[in-house]
C-alpha cells in the first residue's frame, strides 16, 4: 500500500514539472502590438490630399501638403497610464516644417488610445482579428462608431516598398443624406501608413456633395 501511494505520489511530481516545463517553454502568443509600435525618434512623414466643399459659394478647394508625426518623449497621462507624445509639424510645397499640435497615444488593458484635438479615441483592439468590433468614440462625446477590421496582415506596396503584414480597420454609415467614412492601415513595427475620411452632407434629389470634407494621408518615409 506504501509503495502505491509513493508510485502516485512521484507520477503526480512528473506530472507537475512536465506542466511546468511546458508551460515555461510555450512560445508567448502574438498580441499585435507591432501593428501600434510606440518608439522614441521614430519618425513618418505623410503626403495628404484633402478636398474641402462649400455650398456657401459653391466652391471646391483641394490642398497638398505634408504631415510629419515624431515620437518626441513619453509621459503619465490624467489616467495614470504611461503614454507617448508625438510632435505633429505641416509643410506645404518648399517651406519649412511648422508645428501643428501634440498627440499622445498609449496602449492600455488591449487597446490601442489616441488622444488628438482634445478628443480621446480608441484606434485598435488587441489581438486584432478579422471578427474584431469596437466603438471608437467610448471614451469621448461624438456618438457610437463602430470599427471592425476589414483586411489582417496582408502586404501593401506603399512609397515604393512592399510592407509584408498590414491590417485596416474601417467605419463607414452612409444614407441618401451624409457620408460618414474611415479607413486606417496599419503596418507591423511602423504603425499608421494610410488613412481615408470622407464627411460630407449630400443633395438628397442630385446625391452630389453640399458641404464637408475628404482627405487621404500616405506615408512616404519612416525611421
């Protein structure tokens, strides 16, 4: 009897240490946090194409201008997270690069944050999947949006180079009267490569624009 229970007591020893080991040496799972790296220096540089509509005078202006985002130092935010400021600057055509206003952006309980123009959105959820939904306006007052995402890791050519795994989240609520569209591509270990917007307020009877705005942001360079 004394020798069955040592038998059972040194197989439940195995058993234990194989767990541990196993355990111990389970490769870590992929949360894609590389899709929202957040480096110090790091550095992108955008070319954006933004269209504004007026049915004051009926006009339609376009402007060509360059966005450049710098990881300038990180910081504690109001929640006590620890979060990153970006330096945002614009240049149009030769002059120089002028600053435009701070971002802070941080990864907190498998969420990606963007605080930008006083307003605190939520970009990605982690790990991201193809099934991944989420209201990206939680923490601010504009209404639910809901984000899904539309393509995972799939490569994209972009400023002359091939990026292996991107993923792109999208909202997007049209009617007959407005058009509310957004679409984001991130790359793995570069973050934001692409971005399109388009809010505009329609003709009901001809469906052409009234009023509002669209613009496209590309990433040309990073580092």
């Amino acid at each position: 009897m004394k020798l069955r229970q040592l038998t059972y007591i040194l197989l439940a020893g195995l058993l234990v240490i194989f767990s541990c080991n196993k355990s111990e040496n389970a490769p870590t799972p992929d949360m894609g946090f590389a899709y929202f790296p957040l480096k110090l220096k790091s550095v992108i540089v955008y070319n954006v194409d933004s269209t504004v509509y007026s049915d004051f005078n009926n006009s339609v202006t376009t402007f060509n201008f360059q966005l450049k985002d710098s990881v300038a130092n990180t910081f504690i935010d109001a929640q006590g997270n620890n979060a990153y400021r970006i330096e945002r600057y614009k240049k149009t055509g030769t002059q120089e690069w002028i600053f435009q206003k701070v971002i802070a952006r941080k990864i907190v309980n498998s969420r990606a944050e963007e605080y930008l123009d006083n307003t605190r959105y939520v970009r990605l959820v982690f790990p991201p999947t193809l099934q991944s939904r989420w209201n990206g306006n939680a923490y601010n007052t504009i209404g639910e949006w809901t984000y899904e995402i539309s393509a995972f890791d799939v490569p994209l050519t972009i400023a002359a180079q091939t990026l292996d795994s991107t993923l792109t989240t999208k909202y997007e609520e049209t009617n007959a009267l407005t058009e509310d569209i957004n679409l984001e591509t991130y790359a793995k270990n570069i973050g934001l490569v692409k971005k399109e917007v388009r809010a505009v307020i329609k003709n009901i009877s001809s469906g052409q624009i009234r009023r509002g705005y669209a613009y496209k942001m590309s990433a040309s360079s990073w580092k």
